[in-house]
C-alpha cells in the first residue's frame, strides 16, 4: 500500500498515511460545487469522472 505525507493547515510536523485514492475521489467529487474553476479544470485534465 501506498503512503503519503501530510499535514494539518499551520503544523510542521508531518505524518504517513495510508493512500487511500477512491476515498479521496469520493470526497472531490462531493466537494465539486466549492472546488475552485481552476482546480475542477486540474481534475478533469487528469481524467477524473465527476459523475
């Protein structure tokens, strides 16, 4: 399994985390509506299906 590093918003410290993409999918495509117009247009240069 994949891992990657993050952080919360302010803190240095980092931790390892399991990657867990379809999660992360899920979670742009709930958030669709309060991504910005440059981010969507990042995703769907990617690939990503919104539907």
């Amino acid at each position: 399994m994949e891992t990657v590093s993050v952080s919360k918003p302010g803190e240095e410290r980092k931790e390892e985390r399991p990657l867990k993409l379809g999660s992360w999918v899920a979670n742009q495509r709930t958030r669709a509506a309060a991504l910005t117009p440059e981010r969507v247009e990042q995703l769907s240069t990617v690939g990503m299906r919104w539907t």
